[in-house]
C-alpha cells in the first residue's frame, strides 16, 4: 500500500485554468481605429471630450493579453489614426515628408503605450480594481515621453488638452496636465474594467462598482474648488490686435510690410475710439508673434510706425517680432515693450527659449538634407534664455510665444518669476483654424493650472481671453481683422500646480515604472506554469 501523500498547500486555483484569451485580433483591430477616431474627436476642433475616456478604453481592450509585437502594432494602428488628422495642419508649413515623419514619430509612442498595456496584463488579471489606476500611470508616462524627446518634444495632442469643457479641468490647478491625463486615462481604464466581464455570469456588484468609479472621475471634479475663487483682485484694460495678413500660407513673410501696417492701422483705429469714448482707454496692448517681421531695431522706418501706434493708443505695446543677429540667417523670436513717448524697452523683452526644430532652426542638418534639400531653407532661431516675464507697468505679463505654451516648465516659470497674466503671443498665418483652436485649449488649461487670466493673440485668429477657470471671452474668428478689449484680473493665489511643479507628473512616472518593474513574477510564475506541462498562452 503506497504511503499517503504529504498535506501541503493547495494551489492556486487560477493557476490550474487555461490563461485566458484576448480579443480576436479583427475585433482588436477595429478597437484600436475607434481609439484613435475617439482621441481625436475629443480634441479641438472637434471638442468631444467625454470620448477620450472611451479611447483610452478601446485601446487598453485591444492591446490587452495580447503578445508585445501585437500590443505595439495595435497601439501604433491607434497613434496613426489620432496623429495623422490631427497634425494635418503641418503639412501646410512643412510639406508632405516631414508631415508623415511627424505622424509617424508621434503615433510610435502610442506603440510604446500598447506593448506597456499588454505587458501588464496580468497584473489587471489579477487584481482588477488596479486597471484604472495602471491605466492612468501609463498614459502620462507616454506623454512624459512624448513631451520631451527627442529635441525637447511634441505635447501636441495629450488627452489633457481635450478638457477644455469638461469638469476633470479644474484638476490642473492641483496637478497641471499630467493630473487631468491621468484622471481621464483612469476613467478609461475603469470603464474597460467594467465591460470587461463575462456577461452570462456577472457581477453586478463589481461592474457596477466600475461604472461608478469612471462617473466620479469624470464628473466629481465639477466639486472640486478652484484657489483664488471668489476673490476680486485688482485689474487692468488689455486690448489685443489681430491685424491679419494678406494672404495665408508660407508666402505672409513675403508682405511683412503690409503686416506691420494691419497691426498698426488696428491700434490706431483702437487709438479713434477710446478718444471718441467708444471704447476704454486700456493700459496695455498686445501685438501677436510675427506682427513685426521687420526688426524695428534696425530698421528705423518700422520703428516709426510702431512709435505711431504706441503714441496714438497711450499704452505701451508688447509688439512680436524678430531680432537679427550679425551672422546672416540667425535671429532670436521676441516680444519686446514699445512704450509711448520712449520707445523699446530693452531690459522688458521675451526671447523664445523653445524653437521648433526642422522648422525654426535645423537640427543634424548635414543628416536632414539627405532626406530633403530644402532643410538649408530653414533659418537659425536663437534660443532666449530666460522665463518670459515682462513688466509693462499696468500689469507683469507671463509671456510665452506659440507652441511654448504646451510645455509645462515654460509657463510654469513665468508665473514663479511673478507674472500676473498669460500672454500667448502666436502666428497661426501658415496654419488653420484648428490648429489655433488647439492652442486656445491649451491657454485653458494654462489658465486655470496656474489660477492665472490668460490672453491668446494672433496674426489671423483664433485670439481671446481666457479666465482663471478656464472659459473663454471674447474669442475672435479666423483670417480677419479684430480689436478685443477687456478687464483682466492681476495675479491671485499661486495654485498647488504652480507650487508643486512637476513632482506630481515624477510621481505617477516613478509609480508607472514601479508597475512594470512589478508584473515580472506575474509573467514568470506564468511562463514556469507553461513549462510545468500546462499549456497556458503568453497573450494572456
């Protein structure tokens, strides 16, 4: 008679059960489509934005259980889909090479995002009340990403900038973007948790439980106050001048002179009616990027006019414009001061810190010019070296000029040097409509991270104001000719945003690499289980 076996512990039931399967890749396939369309549909100019918890969902279904070729394959199906529409408005500057480049690069990381999702996988297998939370670390390690490599990066497009009108926005004056990232990448995560279920058998209790979590993350922050409400600090008049060009595209540079004039001719008929009493006298006025693409420090004609304007208006003008340097081709981007009476104010001047590369200066040029013979085409932009802090008298401005406001560290630094408004200086004249309208969402979410007013002003729209909580005054349409003149309120209380900087975003990336660090005994206690004799699936 054979001895009895030793008691010992009882395995793992799961570990005896066949790993469960992913989605049939034709099914994972159109998911991973509808991700994209949904991602870019909550985004300006389409503003959806209760669809980018749905994209993240489709796209967290898709790449789920599934091997890491295919995981990356489906999440760059997604990137294409979101980047190609949403970017389409480079092409109009750049060509079509460096617009599929572009494309392509930017859809790479939401490749990175889908080997993450399937890597993780058994981690939300096991402990399915973590998918929300793995799914919003891993969406805002993808921007942090995305957001500064290479040549310092592209934030263009994080579901962050999609909130414009969504109450998970008040979440940026306590975490800036990566907090509303991920709040809404989590409700994502919380709804694929929820339908992820075994439908003739569920648990109602559980699904529910999910549904409720992505309502609160969606909705709750309506709840949540905003620093600063309910105060009334002082004020100032600002007036900003849309001047327009004559005709859109690359060829505005071609009539810099008739573009000066339109911004000038507008301050003087803003000059007309605050002498006639239709309008209020303001104290400061704001020119956009590129009004003056003749250097009015070395050209004493421009200079005139913009004196004309200054002296006409009574106020002080931040005009846009560039510095020539002595070497032939280099030149910095600035705003610079133009007071009434006394002229440039030198020591109250922005130089751009963040040129866009292969478009404002040239990086691995010798490289760049096997690929196309037009890269000698592209000046040498300067970068200036110092936060965008401006002291106009009526009010400290925190400068910052076109794609710099989508970058964290660039605003953030202005309102700690003091800044008491936002200014967004920009030319959309080689754009469109939705690209500004993209910018503009981001001056929002500037504006209420920060608890800070903020202006928009460009060369052919879309221009406005923006308050601390992030609603919109006075926006002007594209290609046209505006004045908007309005109160802002000066300063406020500095946000936990503004004060924390970017710890929040090096937590949930430090947290994002602890989860990935942490699902390898998941995976090898699985891989052991296959070796044991027990067919179990790596796509799981």
């Amino acid at each position: 008679m054979p001895p009895p076996a030793l008691a010992g512990p009882e395995p793992d039931p799961a570990a005896r059960e066949p790993a469960p399967r992913p989605l049939r890749l034709p099914v994972a396939v159109v998911l991973a489509v509808a991700a994209g369309a949904a991602l870019l549909l909550a985004l300006p100019p389409y503003d959806l934005w209760w669809l980018s918890p749905a994209g993240v969902a489709l796209l967290a279904a898709a790449a789920h259980r599934r091997r890491m070729r295919a995981g990356f394959g489906l999440g760059l199906l997604a990137g294409l889909v979101l980047f190609f529409p949403l970017l389409e408005w480079t092409r109009i500057a750049a060509g079509w090479l460096p617009f599929v480049m572009l494309g392509v690069f930017q859809a790479l990381y939401l490749g990175l995002l889908g080997v993450a999702s399937a890597w993780v996988s058994p981690l939300v297998d096991r402990w399915r009340a973590s998918w929300p939370v793995v799914t919003g670390l891993l969406w805002v390690l993808q921007e942090a990403l995305r957001d500064r490599a290479p040549f310092g990066g592209f934030p263009w497009g994080r579901l962050a900038f999609s909130q414009g009108d969504a109450p998970v926005l008040r979440l940026a004056a306590y975490g800036g973007a990566p907090l509303v990232t991920f709040a809404v990448a989590a409700a994502g995560g919380a709804l694929v948790a929820c339908a992820w279920r075994r439908w003739r058998r569920p648990n109602l209790p559980v699904v529910g439980g999910f549904a409720v979590a992505a309502g609160l993350l969606t909705a709750g922050p309506a709840a949540v106050p905003l620093p600063g409400a309910g105060t009334a600090p002082a004020t100032t008049t600002v007036a900003i001048v849309q001047g327009n060009v004559p005709r859109l595209g690359l060829d505005f540079n071609a009539q810099r002179r008739a573009v000066l004039d339109n911004h000038v001719n507008g301050t003087l008929q803003l000059a007309a009616e605050v002498a006639d009493g239709r309008q209020k006298q303001p104290g400061l006025v704001v020119w956009p990027e590129n009004s003056s693409d003749i250097d009015p420090l070395r050209n004493a004609d421009a200079a005139a006019q913009i004196q004309r304007a200054a002296d006409a208006v009574k106020a002080p003008i931040l005009v846009g414009t560039l510095q020539r340097t002595d070497v032939a081709g280099e030149n910095y981007n600035v705003g610079i001061l133009w007071n009434p009476g006394t002229g440039p104010d030198h020591a109250q001047q922005y130089a751009k810190r963040h040129p866009v590369p292969f478009a404002e200066y040239m990086p691995l040029r010798s490289i760049a010019r096997l690929v196309s013979d037009k890269v000698d085409l592209v000046a040498t932009m300067l970068p200036g070296d110092k936060p965008g802090v401006v002291d106009t008298g009526a009010a400290v401005l925190g400068d910052v000029i076109c794609f710099e406001v989508a970058y964290d560290e660039i605003v953030r630094d202005t309102v700690t040097g003091g800044a008491q408004i936002l200014a967004v200086q920009t030319n959309n004249a080689t754009f469109n409509e939705a690209e500004a309208r993209q910018q503009l969402a981001m001056v929002r979410l500037r504006a209420v991270e920060h608890g800070r007013e903020a202006l928009m002003v460009s060369t052919v729209g879309v221009s406005g104001f923006v308050d601390a909580s992030g609603t919109v005054h006075g926006a002007t349409g594209f290609n046209t000719a505006a004045v908007v003149v309005r109160d802002m309120a000066l300063g406020g209380p500095r946000t936990l945003a503004t004060r924390s900087g970017n710890r929040p975003e090096v937590a949930i990336v430090v947290l994002a690499v602890a989860a990935l660090v942490g699902v390898l005994p998941l995976r090898r206690r699985r891989t052991d289980i296959g070796n044991g004799g027990e067919k179990v699936s790596e796509e799981r």
